[in-house]
C-alpha cells in the first residue's frame, strides 16, 4: 500500500531531474554564471583566457575540441557573431573562424571588449568554452566648463572633469603646469577654485592617466577681472618756463582701463601743449609666456612748460570694475637738498656740513635747522615737554652757473661729544623745496648712539616723523618753533664768516637741554652738574662777548 503511494512521487522527481539536466545543456551559460566556472572545459584541448589587448591589434581566441564536432558558433556575450560546419573557414567583418574551431578577431576595437563562448554541438551534447576580451585604451576627458573663462574677484569657479579609459584612468588636477591634487580614482571628479585675488589667472587642468598611452589633460583658462592697480615711479617733477616734461603713470587691469588726464581737477584736452603716449609695457623675465591683464604706460607730454602748467596732476584709470588714481605734481621750487662728506677735519665744537640741490631757477637762500638729542645716558630723563627745539639758521645762497648748488657751512660753539640732528631746504622764486632726509652727526668725544634711526627722530622724546617735516617747514607747532626768550630774531642771517650767532644760539640749545635733565632727576652724577655750570658761564662769556662787539660797532659809526 505503501509503495502504491510513493510510485507517482517517484515518477515525479525522475522527470524534475530530467528538466534540470536539459536545462543545463540548453543553457550553460547560466549555470556557468552561478557556479562561477565553466562547464565541459574537460572536453577541450584549449583553456579559457582573457586576453588584455589594445586598439588595432588582432586575438585569437582558441577552441581545440577534443572530438569530433556536426557544428561550431561563437557568441560575444548573448549575440551570435557566427555559425559553420564542422571544419569550414567563414569570415564575417572583422572575425575569421577558423578551420579547428577558433576565432580570430582582428582590427580590434574598444568595442570588442566582453566575453565570447565557443559552444562545440555534437549529435549527443553541446560543449562550451569561454574567453576574455579586454581592450586597453588611453583616457579621455570631457570637462565642464571648458575653454576661454572670464571671472572678478570674488567669484566661484566649478569644474567637473568625466573621464573614461581601460583601466580606469586616474585623476589629478593641476594649475599653471603645477599639480595640486594628485591620485583621484573615480570617472566623475569635481574641483571648486575660490578666486581670492587677480594673481589666479591661469589654465587649471583635469588630468588623467592609466598607464595606456601618454597623460590626457583638459581645462579652462581663467582671466581673473580686476580693477585699475596704478603706480608711478615719479611724484614730484620738477621744471622751468620753457622745459620739457613727461610725466609718466602705470596701469595693471583686467579688462583694459581708460585712462584720463586731470590738471588741477580739470580734463586734459590733448592738443599743442599736451601730447599722450599709450604704450604697452613688454613681459618681464620670469619665463613666463602668457600675461592675463594689460600692463600699460600711460605718459603726458608738456613740450613747452608754461608757468600755468604748475600744480597737481592727476591719471585717472577706469574699467568696469573699478575707479583708480594717482597724483603727480609739476613744480619749479628746487628739489630736495641731499647731505654730503665734508672733506674738512672736524673738532669737538664744530661741524661742518656738505649738501647740494639742483633748481632750474636761481636759489635765493637755504634755511638750516638743527638741534642736539640725548644721549644714552640721558635719553631717560627727556619727556616731550623737554625735548629739544630746533635751531633755525637762514643761510644766502653761493651763485651758480649751473642748476646744480653746492653749499658747505660750519657750526661752530657746538658741546663736545653730542649728538645732533639737522635738516635743510633751498629756496628759489617759485618757494622753499622739500625737507632733506634728517642727518644725525656726533662731534667728537665719547658719545653713545641712541638706537633710533638717522633719518627720524619718533624714539626720542616723542617726536615723530610728521612733527619733524613740519619743524622743517616752517609749521606753526609751538612746541617746534624758536621762541624770542632763545634769540633776538627768529630767523638769523649768518654769513660764513661771522659764527658769532650761531656760537651762542648753539650754547644755548645745550644748555637747555642740561637744565631739563638736571629738573627732571636731582640724583645726576658729578660729571652732569659739572656740565651745567661749563654751560652757563659758556654762555655768560657769549653774552658779554656779544655786549663788547654790539659796543665796539657803537664806537666805529660816525656821529
């Protein structure tokens, strides 16, 4: 009874197995897939290959069947690609099959990359064998934006860089020929620049490589926008009634600027008296072959100077993104006078001075200033209310028959193993030129140096640069200016010959000095308040030396 039950289960398991063989040999390439190898390879002289190959080469693909085989077809994935008899040679595009069976694939393509079964059919069975192809190419790139890129400052650039190739390539980003991120793997890469200032201009380039064939880059050229960056090599000019002059301004910008001319606020009207030149300015020296704004000289010409033509000048450069200016001013005063080494033998109590000035108008007179400065010993006792006055001396001018003025000139009754600072200017028909720079000297002696620059005194007692131009310049600073309780006049005239003023106005300026120094500390040494008294009857002798001169004039005028 039992058996008679189990009979059609029997009978139904029998012909399940069946299905599934049939199954199989109808369909090897599935059970293959999920068995992870390949079936009847046993049958085959021939092994499965992958072949790794470039473009234009020729596979072949081999199938040695071990028997005899009715008939033989290649497929390439699930495509057919061919069919033939047993032992028949066929060809078909780019595939010749072969009499034993096998493939050959020529003039390969990328294309052609895949997998190819060779499946043998005998009356009995159907045998299978399965190959590679993988073709290797170079990389390529497509990049998001591309070519010719105009931006300002300020903005955000993004590239997507896609890239394709066997192997996958892999990918780095450069600028200007310069890597800056190296060794991306991925078909897809995105790259954000952030442009902080116009020196970012430049080509940025996504490239890719994967040892098949050379590097493949491409990119963008960026021009950063920015707004006029102007700069001159001259702020001052100076000429005559008659003279020529050119003044020039240089203008960076991207894109070009327009410049104008302005004389004293007004538009310049080119014409008989004011010519321009534009001219673009050459690449400088560092190799580079590309420059991704305008370097432009932009030059005013005046040919015949006039009077009229004095005053301020302004370049005003203009693109769409920004307003820039820079000013000149055209002057006849004399130029700034510069110090020179005195040739002559220096002593403890005077000092002789050097300097010179150029002026295309006669100079009338130099007006000199000095002063003496602490030294490090008494440097810490000076406060600003104390600091020193400068000396004024109105010195005529030497005839010149040329522009340039050479002036030598000697202060005498100066206090031994000082230091003392002075400034000069010249002065012609048209007014008083700029100050010198300040010249620090010592006379001699021991003296220690404060450390504070020669050519500002903002160490010492609070002064600073502005406070000294301003001294220089006649300013009307009380604290800077000459008092009458110092001297008679305000302004001396002093001919080479006659130092008696300046002896005693020199005295007077040390002896002040001590007297701040002694006021402000009462534990001074020996040496300090033997200096003070040396310092008074120096200059009691100066006044009673100044008491027999003004007598001895009284004496000689006539009744």
């Amino acid at each position: 009874m039992l058996l008679k039950h189990w009979a059609p289960l029997s009978l139904w398991l029998v012909l399940l197995s069946l299905s599934l063989v049939n199954s199989n040999i109808l369909n090897p390439l599935t059970t293959a897939a999920a068995n992870n190898e390949e079936p009847y390879t046993r049958d085959f002289y021939s092994v499965p290959t992958t072949v790794k190959t470039y473009e234009n080469d020729t596979v072949l693909l081999p199938c040695d069947y071990k028997s005899s085989y009715r008939s033989v077809r290649w497929l390439r994935d699930e495509d057919l690609l061919m069919e033939a008899p047993y032992m028949e040679e066929i060809s078909l595009n780019r595939y010749h099959l072969l009499s034993n069976g096998s493939l050959l694939v020529m003039d390969v393509r990328t294309e052609d990359t895949g997998r190819y079964y060779c499946e043998m059919l005998t009356p009995s069975e159907k045998a299978v064998q399965a190959h590679s192809i993988e073709v290797q190419y170079a990389p390529k790139v497509y990049v998001t934006p591309n070519g010719f890129i105009e931006l300002p400052v300020g903005a955000v650039l993004e590239i997507i860089c896609e890239t394709e190739g066997v192997p996958q390539p892999a990918v780095s980003w450069s600028y200007n020929n310069e890597t800056v991120i190296d060794y991306l793997v991925g078909n897809r890469q995105t790259h954000i620049v952030e442009i902080k200032s116009r020196n970012m201009s430049g080509s940025i380039e996504c490239v890719a490589q994967n040892g098949v064939g050379q590097p493949v880059a491409e990119g963008v050229e960026l021009l950063v926008l920015f707004a006029p960056e102007i700069r001159s090599p001259q702020k001052i000019y100076y000429s005559k009634v008659g003279g020529r002059v050119q003044m020039d301004c240089y203008v960076e910008s991207a894109p070009l600027a327009k410049v104008r001319w302005y004389h004293t606020g007004k538009l310049i009207a080119m014409g008989p008296y004011y010519t321009r030149q534009d001219v673009e300015m050459p690449l400088n020296n560092t190799g580079a072959s590309t420059r991704y704004f305008s370097d432009m000289r932009h030059s005013l010409i005046l040919k015949n100077v006039r009077e009229s033509d004095m005053g301020m000048y302004e370049c005003r450069a203009e693109n769409a993104h920004g307003v820039r200016s820079n000013y000149m001013e055209l002057t006849f005063r004399p130029m700034p006078c510069t110090f020179k080494i005195s040739p002559d033998m220096q002593s403890p109590t005077s000092h002789t001075l050097v300097w010179q000035t150029e002026s295309f108008s006669p100079v009338i007179e130099f007006k000199l200033k000095f002063r003496q400065v602490p030294s490090e010993t008494t440097v810490s006792f000076t406060t600003l209310a104390s600091r020193p006055e400068w000396t004024e001396l109105t010195i005529p001018s030497d005839i010149s028959i040329g522009p340039i003025y050479t002036t030598t000139y000697t202060l005498y009754g100066l206090y031994p193993a000082s230091i003392y600072q002075v400034v000069v200017l010249a002065r012609n028909h048209y007014g008083w030129s700029d100050s010198s720079k300040i010249l620090r000297f010592a006379t001699g002696g021991e003296v220690e140096f404060p450390n504070y620059s020669t050519e500002s005194d903002s160490g010492i007692s609070g002064t600073t640069d502005e406070d000294l131009n301003n001294a220089a310049d006649g300013g009307d600073h009380d604290d800077m200016e000459i008092t009458s309780n110092d001297i008679t006049e305000n302004s001396i005239v002093a001919e080479k010959d006659k130092t008696l003023y300046s002896s005693m106005y020199a005295f007077a300026s040390s002896s002040s000095a001590a007297a701040a120094a002694s006021t402000a500390s009462p534990t001074l040494s020996a040496r300090s308040y033997n200096d003070l008294r040396l310092n008074w009857c120096i200059i009691i002798n100066c006044f009673v030396i100044i008491i027999v001169h003004k007598c001895h004039i009284k004496q000689n005028l006539p009744n």
